[in-house]
C-alpha cells in the first residue's frame, strides 16, 4: 500500500473552526482590577475593547475633548493638556467623593460624578502572558529556533534556493509579493493558496462565472506582465486559510511536507467595519490555521522547513495617545483599539507567540503601518481600500461639482454636496504612519533567508510620519480639493448628524452613507495623539536600506495616480487599470530620465505638463514612443538618473 507521504496529515492539524468553540477575546485578553491588579472573573465583550466603547458619554467630556484637542494646537504639548485632562476628572471625582461622605450619600456622590461627566473605570485590561518560561528561557528557545533556521537555510548551500507558500496573493501586499519574486532569484517556486472567486453582474447580482483558484492565477500574472520566463515558479492551488491545514488536498499536502522552505502568510480580512465574528474568523482562526500549518511542514520527517512569516500590522498596538510602540513589546493599549481589525491581528500576534514558544515553531512577525501605493508611480493594482477610499471620495465629490449642469439649483445642490463632503474629521497635528507597498515587500522577501529575524516583531514602517495637515495641502495642491479638517469630537457629536440629515433633505442617501462610514472608520487614524510606530529592526535585521522612502512623495503620487489612472475609483475594471498602471510606470520613468528628479519631488503644474505633453489622457495612451520604451537602453540610465536624483 502506499502511504500518501503526509506526514503534514499525521500531525495534530491543530486549530479549527470546531476548536474555537468560543471566540471571546478572554483567551487572548485578562479583565483587572486598577486597584489589585488582579484578575476579575467577568466576561470580556469585544466591543469594550473599541476606543468608541469609553468616550462621547456625556456633554462635559466631549467639550474637554474638544477642548484638549485646541489647547494642544496652541501649546504643542501633548503629555501636559493631557494630564490637565486627567487631574480635572480626579478633582471633579474626589469633589462628589468628599462631599457624598460628608453629607453620608452616596447616592450624592453618584448623582454629583453623572452630572459633571467624571469617568472612572476600577477596572482595565491586559493581555495574557503568553508563556510560563522566564525570559532567559524564552530567550534561550528563541536563539535555538534562530539556529535552527539557519543551519536549514546552510543546507540549501551557498545561493539558496527557496520553495515558498503565500497566502493572500491576490491581495493589495499579495500581488506586489509575486511581481517581486519574479525577479528574485532564490525563489525558485511560489504556491499561491487561492479561493475560487464568484464573478457576478454588477447591476443584477446575478453570479456569471466562478473562476478556479488556477484561473485567477493566470488572470493575475497577465494583469501583473510577469514576462514568460518566470511564470513558470509560479503554482495555484485551491485553499481557505479558514479551513484546518488550509484546506489543502491530501496529495498537494504531501508534495509540500517535502518541498516547502517557507510559508508567507498574508491573507487577512482588512476590513475597519467588519464584525466582530468575522475579523475572528479571518484573522485569528485564519492565523491559527496556517501557523499549525508550518509547524506540521517543519516536523514532518525529511522537511526542509525554514520558516513561517506572519505579515501582522504596526497598529496591534492600537491606541496609544503619542507614545512610541515598541517593536518587541505587545501591551494592552491604554486607549484601545480602534476597531475589530486591530484587535483580532493584536490576537492573531499573541497566537504566533505561543506558536514560537510553546510548540517550537520558527516564525518572524512583520508588521506594517498603513501601507499606500508604489514610492516611486503609487501604482496600487487597484486597490482602493485604507488611504484610497477619502481620497477617492474627495476626488469624486469634487469632480461631481465641476460638472455640475449649468441649472443654478443643480449647481447649488452639487456644490453644497461637495462642502459637505469635502470636511473631514482629523487633527492638523495628527501624524500618520503610511509606507509604500514595494517597501513592505522588500521587507518581507528580504526576511526569508533571515533567520536572525525568528522570535522578532519588526515594524514595516516609515520614520517621516506626514501630518493630517500635509496630506490636506498635498490634496489642494494636488486634486484641486478643498479638504477641511474637522476637529474629530465635534464631528462625531455634531457635524455629522447634520451632515447627514442635510445629504438625506438633498435625497443623497448614499453619500450620507459614505460619509458616516468615512468619517468614523477613517477618522480614527487622523485624530491627535496618533502611536509613534519605532523602527530599526527592518534595517538591522533585514537589511533594508536606512533611507526609508520619502513619505510626502509618496503621498503625492498616490494622489497623482488615483486621479489619473483609477479616476478616483471609478475606472473598475482591474484589466483596464493595469494596462494604465503600465503606461504611467513607462511615464513616470520617462519623467525621471529627463529631469533627473524623483516624479514625486516635481513640482503639480510641471508635472501635469509633462503628463499633458507624453499621454492622451482621454484614451490614456502614451502619445509617442518614450525613450523608457525604446529599446531599453532606460534599465541602466533609469537607474543612473535615479541615483542622481
Ligand atoms: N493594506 C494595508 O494598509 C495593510 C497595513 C498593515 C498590514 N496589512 C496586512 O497585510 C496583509 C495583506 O493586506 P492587503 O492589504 O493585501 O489585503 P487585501 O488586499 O484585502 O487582500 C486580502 C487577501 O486575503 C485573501 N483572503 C481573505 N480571506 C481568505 C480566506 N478565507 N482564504 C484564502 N484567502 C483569503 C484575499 O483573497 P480573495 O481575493 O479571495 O478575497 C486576498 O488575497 C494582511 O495581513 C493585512 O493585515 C495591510
């Protein structure tokens, strides 16, 4: 009889759907008391571990917020109006204590901590120590898996060659990770683990096709121009990260146990409104799966297994008011997490840990902040999630206005449209953390033949944050747009119910819908007080360059591309886009050739006459033969022109 060679299948599949019976945050996150420190035996809901759950309870507090949030504009000091936030609450506190005890009411002292808004919680949360070893313990396994590794990747020889497993290669990360490999010469496979997708008319929902994970691979190769020499590394095959072992066929299993070096594992659901229940399944379940998967790869007899890569998000860290967020160290965030997103990758993380320490498994964990479009073009494959969706929105919004018919009430009623759309809630002070795509990548390749990164959390962050206040310049500059700031608490509170009720009045129910969803997924990532991710382990350990891409660049060319080539969105079509995407990457290289500049650094006006001379935009075709198109003769001047810039 043969014995399908799956050791894979032997081995305890570990973590399913049937294991988690109860999804609550409890096996992840400990309920305390402030005042003992101990364990409180009381259920944890998801939703209080929400930065929404703890504010906007009463009048008093949002006025100190929004006043708080003007004070530090004034004075630039954070740490200082914070802590007058917090000596005014305790004084209100003790006030309605002190008097409720002399009057003998306590009922008073309730009354009296209601009506002046006093917020007090004896209780808070932490997360739960994943390991009982002491720390040189855990140190000391960590540096045996770190050998482990190494030895592993010596006995492929002195260039070697890796067989690596994706998740989530038809994502926004994804695709970037396989154009990238194309190039890279120790990937001398790639499986790619695909769902089928079902295609459905737009208009009716009617389901048109369903595509099999092997024809979206082909779909996405062409989309990408991986050129045909190096289609040939590339598989797909059929799997659900929500299914034990992947849901991988027995036999496919086997080839793998005896192939694989590496497991990259991307694929997420990165959504900031999905529910609880979903994110859980996506996330935490998903992770769990593919990290049991990795370890059955490295114990299965004869496994040339290097190691696991967890793709996680600087934002585990969650809420932490301008305090800087370690690389190495998971606390539980003093002001919560943002949403479900944040909170199952912080369990996801925790999981990975117990992975490394408990079962043995060699796993790195990288972390980017929020990632946008390629640092040179912001060339996104059409992605329009994250940063995408309020520029897009500002992009439409405004172009609606524009074209508004020539009726004064059509006019009227597009522009107050567009006002109302073009206020957005975020601080000017407010700094975010954004990263280009080819930067995270370059991360996550470089960490396969780096084993030193085993037992590491490594942030594929920027070190030049972009204030709000830039980013809206950048758009006026940029799109034309308007963009107003709104202070975040008075929108929450006031604006937007109004911005509402008046969209509802213009009989735009959408847009009202849009906007709200905007506003309060979006606008906790503008508001003050924003983490400051810590980087350094990307260049130490994966030998990144030191010079991070230039972030307003960057940012610039998002906004560049998403007008041109997405027309804020509205071109859908994903085969349209990369033909699009490929003539802009030939222009933005024509551009840097000629002036010897980055694209991103050339002034809007100069560079919208060089796309006016090189494309037709209307059919959005390059006008003659660039000189990046001939002949090639561009690869190395490309690059010396780069180097100059
Ligand atoms: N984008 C960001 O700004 C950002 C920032 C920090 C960290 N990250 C992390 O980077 C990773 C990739 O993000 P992304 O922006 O590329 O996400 P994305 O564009 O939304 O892609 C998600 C990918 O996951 C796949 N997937 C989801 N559920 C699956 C399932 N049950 N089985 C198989 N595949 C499944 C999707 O496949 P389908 O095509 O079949 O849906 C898709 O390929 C995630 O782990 C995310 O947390 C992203």
């Amino acid at each position: 009889m043969t014995r399908i060679e799956t050791p894979v299948a032997d081995v305890d599949p570990a973590p399913s759907a049937d294991d988690i019976t109860d999804n609550s945050p409890a096996r992840y996150i400990a309920r305390v008391s402030l005042s003992t420190g101990q364990e409180l035996d009381e259920r944890v809901e998801p939703d209080e571990l929400l930065v929404h759950a703890h504010r906007d309870h009463h009048p008093i507090e949002v006025a100190a917020q929004f006043l708080a949030s003007r004070l530090i504009q004034i004075t630039g000091r954070e740490q200082a109006v914070r802590g007058g936030l917090r000596f005014v609450n305790d004084f209100a506190g003790w006030t309605a204590d002190t008097a409720g005890s002399l009057l003998g009411s306590p009922l008073l002292t309730q009354y009296a901590k209601k009506a002046m808004g006093v917020t007090a919680r004896d209780y808070g949360f932490r997360f739960r120590e994943t390991t009982h070893y002491s720390e040189r313990e855990v140190r000391s396994r960590i540096e045996r898996l770190q050998k482990q590794a190494s030895a592993a990747l010596k006995a492929r020889g002195k260039s070697p060659k890796l067989r690596v497993l994706l998740t989530g290669a038809t994502g926004f990360l994804g695709k970037e990770l396989l154009c990238q490999a194309a190039a890279d010469r120790r990937i001398e496979e790639l499986v790619a683990v695909v769902r089928p997708e079902t295609v459905r008319d737009p208009k009716t929902r009617e389901v048109v096709r369903v595509l099999s994970p092997q024809e979206r691979g082909e779909i996405l190769l062409d989309r990408l121009f991986i050129p045909s020499a190096s289609r040939k590394k590339y598989r797909f095959v059929a799997g659900d990260i929500e299914q034990p072992l992947l849901g991988l066929d027995p036999g496919e299993l086997a080839k793998l146990s005896k192939t694989l070096t590496n497991v990259i594992h991307c694929a997420a659901s990165v959504s900031f409104d999905d529910p609880y229940d979903k994110s859980f399944r996506a996330n935490v379940l998903g992770s769990r799966n593919a990290l049991a998967f990795s370890l059955a790869l490295q114990e299965a007899p004869g496994s040339p297994f290097i190691h696991h890569i967890a793709i996680e998000t600087s934002y585990i860290h969650g809420r932490k008011k301008a305090s800087f967020a370690q690389e190495e160290s998971l606390v539980f965030p003093r002001h919560f997490y943002n949403n479900f997103y944040e909170l199952t990758k912080a369990m996801a993380s925790i999981e990975t840990d117990r992975f490394m320490i408990e079962k043995g498994l060699r796993v790195s964990q990288l972390l980017p902040s929020i990632v946008i479009g390629n640092s040179r073009t912001g060339n996104n494959r059409g992605d329009t999630k994250v940063v995408n969706a309020p520029i897009n929105a500002f992009g439409r919004s405004h172009e609606a206005a524009r074209k508004a018919s020539r009726s004064p009430i059509d006019q009227a009623r597009t522009r107050a449209v567009a006002f109302v759309a073009q206020g957005f809630p975020g601080d000017p002070s407010a700094e975010l953390n954004l990263v280009p795509v080819d930067r995270v990548v370059a991360g996550i390749l470089a960490a396969l033949t780096a084993p030193d990164a085993i037992g590491n959390r490594i942030h594929l962050a920027t070190d030049n944050r972009i204030r709000s206040i830039d980013m809206v310049r950048i758009c006026r500059e940029e799109l034309g747009v308007a963009v107003r700031l709104t202070d975040p608490t008075v929108f929450r509170n006031l604006t937007l119910p109004i911005v509402k009720a008046v969209l509802e009045k213009l009989n735009e129910p959408k847009l009202a819908n849009a906007i709200e969803k905007l506003g309060t997924i979006f606008g906790g990532y503008s508001e003050w007080g924003q983490p400051i991710h810590r980087v350094g382990n990307d260049v130490r350990m994966l030998g990144l360059p030191l010079r991070r891409p230039n972030t307003e660049h960057a940012f610039r060319m998002l906004c560049r591309h998403n007008r041109y080539v997405q027309e804020f969105g509205k071109i859908r079509d994903l085969e349209e886009i990369a033909r699009r995407e490929k003539v802009w990457d030939t222009l933005v290289d024509d551009i840097e050739l000629e002036t010897g500049h980055e694209a991103g650094a050339i002034p809007p006006e100069e560079f919208r006459q060089f796309l006016e001379e090189k494309i037709d935009l209307r059919a959005f075709q390059a006008r003659r033969k660039s000189p990046a198109s001939l002949g090639r003769r561009s690869g190395a001047a490309i690059e010396r022109a780069r180097g100059r810039a």
